[in-house]
C-alpha cells in the first residue's frame, strides 16, 4: 500500500492513521477513539484496527496492547494547581518518580493540573469516566466533583497521595507531617525558644492542620500552651507560597515583642521570609531561629542553608504508583489502605541557641 506523505508520521515509520483506517476498512475517526479510548470501540473493530496498525508499523508498543486487550493503558496523576507558581521542587520530585515507575511496569502517564476551577475539574472527570485513563493518583487534593459527578464513582482505581482519604475507602499514601514538625519543635525548645511564630498554609488545608498540631503538641509537652505561638498568613494557596512568606516578615516586624523561632508550613514562605527579614536587619539565627517544612533541594544553598523537614518524595511516589498499579491490575492490595512513610528532619545553620531573655 501506498502511504500518505504526512508530517503527522511517526518517527521510523511513514504508516499514517488514514492507511489504517484504509485497511482496516473503518473512519479514521474510528481509528482515534480506538487508540486513545478503546474501551469504547467494539471488540471485532478493534480488532480490525490493531491488526492493520501492526502491519503498517503505525501504532506504538502501548496503544497496541491497548488495542488487544480493550483497557486503557494510561494513568493519570492530578496535581493540585498551576505549577507556575513558587519554586517549590516537590512536584518535579514526585513526577519524577511516578513516571519511572509507571514506565517500568509498561504504563504512560498522563498529567492533569487541578486549578479547581469548574472547567478542568470537568474535564478530569471526562477523562475517568470516557475511559481514556485506567487508574488516577492524586497528588495533596481533594477529588474533583462537577455537578454531582465525583472521581470516585467514575470506577477508577484511586490512590491518594500526600493526603489521607482512608476514612473514605481512597488508599492513601502520606507522610508523617504532625509528627516531624513535633520533633522539630523539640529541637527549638531544647535550644531555648520559646516564642513561636508560625506561618501557616491555606485554612483548613489537610497539611496545615497536621503541622500545626504538632507544633501545639510540643509547647505542650514541654508545659507551654498554645498562646506561645502567634499565627500568620492562612488566606493563601501554598501555590503562593513566596507571597505569603513576604506578608509574614511584614506582620513580625511589626510586633513589639519578637517571637525567637518561625516554623513555616513550606519551604517557599521560609525562603521568602527569611530573605525580607534579614534585609530589614535581622540576623539569622542570632535574633531568631527558622525551620521550614518540604525538604526543597535549593534549602541547602540559602543563606544561611535553611532547616528543613525533607518528605520522602521519591519513596512516597514509588509506593503510590505501586499501590495503583496493583489495584489496577487486581493483584493482591496492601493490607492496610493507609502507609506513611516518614518525613526526617535536616538542621542547618537557620537554627541555634535562643540568645534573647524571655519576658
């Protein structure tokens, strides 16, 4: 057969979509919803399809086997909003290790950004319900729902990752936030602070609940209470992180009396905030103390190097691909819906010794 000069070709090959369709004696219409959603293409088609994609050398190793066994090949990880805004690296790190292991087990990624707005949560559920996708990882957010349509009843296997949604039967991967910011506050405690300034993630926010708890837990172990610690930002999505980090040194500078240790809910506002208050003349750590929570890479080569709570990315993304693709494939799933693993402190040079005569 002939073959169509197109510069639609795939590399190697010059078969295009219209000579499968040719052979295949179908619409190429057809042929595209057979590779991108052959779930909804029926069996005999699609059979059709996949022979003459083979013969002309047209169709990729994983739409092929799409094509033969009728299921979407595809998972789909959602992201919780833009990433254009703040530099933090914890997406790059988790993508990182999603992809490898998806393609280790024969699988292609597809990546959807939750900006939730109506129009791409829409979209999401388009994707799951068409059946364009096999199974879906959700990164730090909540299910999308539209109009009473939820991923949940889209019959998609769901791992959640970064957020625990156990309760309601999503397997969840998570770190152990409360407890790592806990140890860390420790650590500040035992150099003497006892003033606390926290910088808070959006109200409500799964994170910013647990890092806040145990922030609290510690002063309380330790025979404070929860008034030794002033709050700030909590308006923002940490998407904004940078912004709020600035509106954060703007409020301690303003107080009369100056916390002598910040904890703050991500890396960016630590970053933000640390860089503002020393151009306004406060020395870190001499005047205060500073911990940040994320574990970004570009933590090290501040100035000072930041302290930071790393979460595990790699380990946390490795195992919720894992725990997908097992219930995508009906293998045995883990006994327990809920796996943390454990984010670990990494102290730098932003922390010391509490200079300042408590009052």
């Amino acid at each position: 057969m002939k073959k169509t000069e197109d510069n639609s070709s795939t590399e190697g090959s010059s078969a295009l979509m219209a000579d499968v369709a040719r052979l295949a004696g179908v619409a190429i219409s057809t042929v595209s919803r057979a590779l991108a959603n052959p779930g909804r293409v029926n069996e005999k088609t699609r059979a059709r399809i996949a022979a003459a994609a083979e013969e002309l050398g047209y169709t990729p190793n994983a739409a092929a086997r799409n094509l033969r066994v009728g299921k979407s090949n595809v998972i789909m990880i959602i992201l919780p909003g833009s990433l254009h805004y703040g530099a933090s690296q914890i997406i790059p790190q988790v993508l990182e290790a999603v992809n490898r292991t998806v393609i280790r087990n024969g699988y292609n990624l597809m990546i959807a950004n939750l900006d939730r707005d109506e129009s791409s949560e829409r979209h999401i559920l388009d994707l799951a319900f068409g059946g364009t996708v096999r199974g879906a990882l959700i990164l730090s957010s909540q299910l999308p729902v539209v109009a009473n349509r939820s991923l949940a009843e889209a019959g998609l296997p769901i791992v959640s990752l970064l957020l625990d949604m156990s309760e309601t039967s999503v397997p969840s991967i998570i770190t152990n936030d409360r407890q790592a910011v806990k140890e860390a506050a420790r650590e500040l405690l035992a150099l003497g602070h006892r003033r606390f300034f926290y910088i808070a993630g959006p109200t409500g926010n799964y994170h910013d609940v647990e890092r806040y708890a145990g922030l609290v837990e510690a002063l309380q172990d330790a025979g404070l209470s929860e008034e030794n610690v002033t709050r700030s930002g909590g308006d923002l999505s940490f998407q904004f992180g940078f912004e709020t980090g600035l509106q954060a040194a703007a409020e301690f500078a303003s107080f009369p009396i100056k916390p002598t240790a910040v904890v703050a809910t991500s890396d960016d506002m630590a970053i933000s905030f640390m860089s503002k208050v020393q151009k306004m003349g406060w020395r870190v750590p001499d005047d205060l103390s500073i911990v940040s929570f994320d574990g970004s890479p570009v933590c090290e080569y501040c100035a000072p190097p930041l302290s930071t709570i790393e979460q595990p990315m790699e380990a946390l993304g490795e195992a919720a691909t894992e725990f997908l693709i097992a219930r995508m494939e009906k293998s045995e799933d883990p006994r327990d819906p809920r796996v943390v693993i454990p984010s670990r402190f990494i102290r730098r040079d932003s922390i010391g010794l509490n200079r300042q005569a408590d009052t």
